[in-house]
C-alpha cells in the first residue's frame, strides 16, 4: 500500500497537552485541531486502509475493527493525535525551515503548526482486530502560545521543510514575540447592570 503524505494547507491549531520538543510522562505526543476538508480526505483513504487489512485477518469473522484516529469535537472540527518515540522523532522546523532543537521552546496548546502526516493500516498481533492510525513526519511552527510558561520515514528537516515551504511567523533565529492581550476586568463591563 502506498504511503500518501498529508499536508496541513493552512496552520492548524494544538489543542491540549503537547509533548513536541522533549518526552512528557507518557512519551512524545501531539494533538491537534483539523477541518472537514483534511477529515474527508482520511475518511475516503480510510476505506482502502480498512480492505488492505481486511484481506491479511487470520479470522475475518472474529475480526474488530477500531474506531477511526480522530475525534469530532464541535461541528466541522475534529481534534486528531500523534505520538512516537526518540527512534520515530519527526522533525520540527520554523517558518524558514530551520530545525528547531532546543526542547524549551514554549510548543504548547494554542501555538499553530502545519503539519506533515500519513495513514497507516494496522493489524495486532492477536491477527483479529485491525484499524487505522495516523503517523507524523513534520510539523513546521507558526506560532508559539507560551502561556503555559511517528514514523519519520526517511525524510530529514530540509525535506520537512520543502513540504510545508516557507511562510510568515515564527523563526527560530529571529523570534518576534507579540505580548498577550490582557482580560478586560469584570467591574469595567459596561454592559453588566446593577441588582438593587
């Protein structure tokens, strides 16, 4: 089966708890906030993942098959996740293309990244239950939210980079940090009206 790499078109926001950079408590992870347009495109190469394995059961008539990799999470929005390990670690460049290595970087819930990725088709080895899961082989970063304080294939971080080419935003030389907006205060609402 024919592995075919998935771009992000537009930046796609992380959603939750990230561990891009450096391994949280349960290892590399990211997630991450898609439209319909990347979901109908997995629904559609889903169907082909699901026949490959179909064909290879032990025991087609035993056989589970597991939900798809990605969740809906409001309408038109589907929340989808990666993980890996040190040996899987995809590469992470900026805007320009640069690798970025220091595992500080604050990549955390909210930032906005494109992403690089495929689909898998999965049988485990109890040769009944079968399903499909998504892969990562980039992620470029376009903008840092710091408030919080995958089989890479064969490609490198300049391969990661002609995948996704350049754009405005976050560079890993140049950082140009724009300061959070502050809450409005509650007794400032003008529109709040007084019980007597």
């Amino acid at each position: 089966m024919s592995r075919n790499i998935h771009v992000t078109p537009k930046p796609v926001i992380l959603e939750g708890f990230q561990a891009i950079l450096a391994p949280g408590k349960f290892g590399y992870s990211l997630s991450a906030i898609v439209d319909d347009a990347v979901i109908d495109k997995l629904e559609e190469e889903r169907t082909d993942c699901l026949k490959w394995c179909e064909s290879r059961l032990d025991k087609p008539k035993r056989s589970v098959c597991k939900p798809e990799p990605w969740e809906e999470v409001s309408k038109g929005k589907y929340k989808i996740k990666f993980s890996w390990n040190d040996k899987t670690q995809p590469p992470v460049v900026d805007t320009e293309g640069s690798p970025i290595t220091d595992s500080k970087t604050p990549l955390y819930g909210g930032s906005t990244v494109k992403l690089g990725f495929y689909q898998k088709p999965y049988i485990l080895r109890d040769g009944i239950t079968y399903g499909s899961s998504l892969k990562l082989v980039g992620v470029q970063v376009v903008t840092l939210k710091g408030e919080a304080g995958i089989d890479s294939g064969d490609l490198d971080p300049e391969e990661v980079a002609s995948l996704f080419g350049k754009t405005d935003g976050f560079k890993t030389n140049d950082p140009n940090v724009i300061p959070s907006k502050p809450e409005p205060d509650d007794e400032e609402d003008e529109d709040e009206e007084e019980d007597f």
